[in-house]
C-alpha cells in the first residue's frame, strides 16, 4: 500500500484500486488495503465484496459471511446484490441463509432478476463442500473476475 499517498491516500476508491492491482500481482499485503477501505466512514459494498473474496479464498469462511452480513445490515441488503450474497453464503456454508434471500429477490425483482437469483442459488443442497467455484463473481451480471472491472468501465 506504499504506492498510496497524497490528499486521497486512504479513500475508498484508491485503495480498491490497489487492491486490485496487489491482488492481481500476488503480494501478500493486497488485504491491507481492504482493512483501509473498511475502515472508512463510507466503505463501497465493492470493499465487502473484496473482503468476502478474499476470506473464502484463504479459508477463512465464518469472516466471509461477516462480511456479506455487515454489507446487507449497512446497505439494507440491495437487489443488486442479493445474487451475490446468496454465492457468498453458499461458498462460506451458511445455506439457512439463502432462501431468505431468495424471497427478498422475488419480492423485490422482476421475472428476470428473480431468475439470476435463483441461478445463484444454484439449486445445490448448499454444502460447501459442492460448491468448489473460488470465485463468487462468475457468471454473475456482468462482473466477471473483478467487481471493479464493470465499476470503473473496462
């Protein structure tokens, strides 16, 4: 995170950023930058989501759902990302979670955004042990491998 200085050195978006770029390279101290972004008065749920991520890859799956709870009870679980939440829970073994999930999709979406959820979902009896996709965004909305390449428009 050296590579951060100046007026907007512990801003939300630059440390994303930073994050990214770490990650992508591999160096051990990308998750310093997602400490930075959740430190923020107005963490972007793109900074959970990272979190999330990055504590299914390590193992770390309780601090994962930690982390998607905390984006749901701050943003007031968005439509947008119950798909995600609901991959997220599956992945960190907290299925009981899912179905009301599923309900708020229905209740809140229309046919097709009901569709994608239910697609989350995966029609999977939840184990994680069947779940062995390390990545929550695939295949999901046009986020690809990154939750920052549709945010910053590549």
């Amino acid at each position: 995170a050296a590579g951060v200085s100046g007026p907007t050195a512990n801003h939300a978006y630059p440390r994303l950023a930073m994050y990214e770029v770490a990650s992508r390279q591999g160096r051990p101290d990308a998750a310093a930058n997602l400490g930075a972004i959740l430190r923020n008065p107005n963490p972007p749920i793109a900074g959970y989501r990272y979190a999330a991520a990055d504590s299914i890859k390590t193992g770390r799956l309780a601090e994962a759902a930690g982390y998607i709870d905390q984006a749901n009870q701050r943003y007031g679980t968005p439509l947008s990302f119950i798909p995600e939440s609901i991959k997220f829970y599956q992945q960190s073994g907290n299925p009981h979670k899912i179905q009301p999930l599923l309900a708020q999709c229905q209740a809140k979406g229309d046919k097709a955004m009901y569709a994608v959820c239910q697609s989350a979902a995966g029609g999977s009896s939840g184990s994680p042990a069947a779940q062995q996709n390390n990545n929550p965004f695939k295949g999901m909305g046009g986020l690809g491998s990154t939750p920052l390449r549709g945010l910053l428009g590549r």
